[in-house]
C-alpha cells in the first residue's frame, strides 16, 4: 500500500499529503464482496425546507456521477469509527447539487448491528481545494439494522436548497460518521464497479488511525477504490435579471 504522489492541497482539517511512503498491508482490512443491507435516507440536520420540484424551482435533473448499481468489489473498514473516507471523482457536468448517494458498510466481523448513524458529507475542487459545500444528517436502519457483513446504499436528496453548486468536474468527496448507534464497532465504506457515469482514478482518501499510522492521503491500496457515490443536479437558478445571493437562496426555501 502507498499513498498517490500528486499536489499537495488541504481540504480543511483533513490534508491531502504528496510525500510517497510505504506503509504495512496488516493496517488495511478490506473484506471482498459484502452483501447490500437495507437502502437508507439521510434525514437533513439542517433546517432546509425541501421544495418538490414544479413551476418555481429548476426540473432538469441531471446524473453526472454513478456506480452505485455496480457490483460491490470490497468493504474499506477501521475500528476508528471517525475515520475520513473520499474518493476523486471525474464527473460528466456540473450543476447544482440535488440528490447524493454514497455506502455505508459494517464490517463482517463488526461486535453487532448499526442501527443508526450520524454522517457528514462534503464536497471539495479537487484542484483549487475550495469547499463547495456538505451536509449532515442522520441515518436510522429498520428492522434488525445494517447486520455485520452488510453495506447499505444511502440517499439524500432536496439538497437544492443547500445550494451546493459543483463548478468543475473534477470533485473530491469525502464522507465521515460522527456518532451511532449499535454494537457494530467496525465501520467503512464500499468500493463498486464498474462506474456508469463518470469515472475515477485507482487512489482513495483515507484519514484512519488504523491505516498508515493515521496519515491522510490519497492511496492505492491494490485493489478496486471507486468508492460508491451517486450524483445528481439541477442548473443552477438563473434569471434575466440580476439577483442577489440572499434572493437566489428563496428560490429553494
């Protein structure tokens, strides 16, 4: 395992560093094919009302970014359960953030079940490093929950009103969980392929106290990495005439 040579930028408080550096294959722990759990939504923690889509918002939604439907290659887990995971991605256009999919995955030998989880997402230029924006929210699994061995595909959508614009196609997407609950006490994400719209390089982010001795950076850990995420956006609200910022955010609230 080692980690990408490539420029260094920092995405907030999570670096993407450029040294290269060899690290022990002990410190990863990638499960091949886990089983799709139960698919989940993300309830917003903000106060966003949600418009349905109709005369005075934008209807042209677009997906410039799929794998979520592919076949699950490997499950990425640690016992930090505030691990970082990311993954490039190289989409088809741009537009105005509306649905979000990413995976959630217990590992196989997991204590016991997630039965829920508190996640934040953001979304970064992969080559300025500017924070375009994220979300939070909350993750509740029915039944039995998210069993060990399982992954679970995660939607959240209505983010239009967040007002999340991805300007370029060349995206940095990292994912975090910030608090659960369950037994489970091993926790990652799942890497599926093939991509179906878009496309991504064999690296992934990683910021784990379990792997590389907790050294964030993009790696190649020889093996598939298109961490699994789905997105789709609207144009973003125009107008013939100008319109402030604080305007622009009513068009979605």
């Amino acid at each position: 395992m080692r980690i990408a040579t490539r420029s260094a930028v920092r995405f907030g408080v999570v670096a993407m560093l450029a040294i290269p550096f060899a690290a022990a294959h002990a410190q990863l722990t990638a499960s091949p094919a886990p089983t799709r759990g139960p698919d989940a939504s993300v309830v917003l923690s903000s106060n966003l009302i949600v418009k349905t889509q109709g005369k005075s918002s934008t209807n042209a939604l677009t997906t410039i970014y799929d794998n979520t439907s592919s076949t699950p290659q490997v499950g990425i887990s640690s016992t930090d359960l505030s691990s970082v995971w990311g993954d490039e991605l190289f989409t088809t256009g741009v537009g105005l953030l509306s649905t979000h999919k990413f995976t959630l995955y217990n590992y196989s030998g997991s204590a016991g079940a997630l039965t829920s989880a508190t996640v934040s997402i953001s979304f970064y230029d992969a080559v300025t490093s500017a924070f375009f924006g994220g979300y939070g929210g909350t993750i509740n699994f029915s039944g039995s929950g998210l069993l060990p061995g399982q992954f679970s595909t995660i939607t959240a959508s209505g983010l239009d009103g967040l007002l999340i614009n991805l300007t370029t196609t060349d995206l940095v997407v990292l994912q975090t969980v910030t608090a659960k609950t369950g037994a489970a006490n091993r926790l990652g994400i799942v890497s599926l392929d093939p991509v179906l719209v878009g496309s991504s390089p064999v690296t992934m982010f990683i910021q784990s106290g379990t792997i590389a001795s907790g050294v964030p950076g993009f790696y190649n850990l020889g093996v598939t990495t298109d961490v699994g995420n789905f997105i789709a956006v609207n144009p973003p609200p125009v107008s013939t005439q100008s319109k402030t910022w604080s305007s622009l955010k009513k068009l979605y609230r």
